[in-house]
C-alpha cells in the first residue's frame, strides 16, 4: 500500500459541513487562516497516519520476520561489507 497525500484537483472538490470550535475558529479568522485549506491539510495529514498504521498492521508479521532473520542469521551479505 502507498502512502500518499491525497490532493483533489479544484474542479473535483466537494463542499461538506464540519463542526470546529468556536474559541478555535474565531482565532483562525483573526489570523486570516483559510480555514478550508488548513482543514483540507490537517485531513490530508490523518488520512497518510491512518494509512500507515494500517500498512504496519497488513505488514506486522513480516516485519517480525524478518527481523528475527536477521537476529539469528545476521545481515544478509554482511561478510562483504568493508566497514
């Protein structure tokens, strides 16, 4: 599974209602944050941790696996490193 951060392009957008804050939302607007764009970037954001937690989980075991390789065999090709 890649992780990738999810861009639409601007004609594939979609309006949607969120509810934020009130304390939070009149300090953005203060600030002159555009608040689609930091919502749209903080979302971004979960969705790539979700995707990764979720690789970890698919890939737990192999991972486990090979490292216990490792622990017992040692590195692969580790005889023809020179450092």
């Amino acid at each position: 599974m890649r992780m990738t951060i999810v861009d639409s392009p601007p004609s594939t957008r979609k309006a949607t209602n969120v509810s934020l804050g009130a304390n939070l939302l009149a300090e953005a607007k203060a600030l002159r944050i555009n608040i689609s764009q930091a919502a749209e970037a903080g979302l971004s954001q979960a969705v790539a941790a979700k995707r990764a937690e979720l690789w970890l989980q698919a890939n737990l075991e192999a991972l486990e696996s090979s490292n216990a390789h490792v622990e017992r065999e040692g590195l692969p090709l580790a005889r023809h490193r020179q450092f």
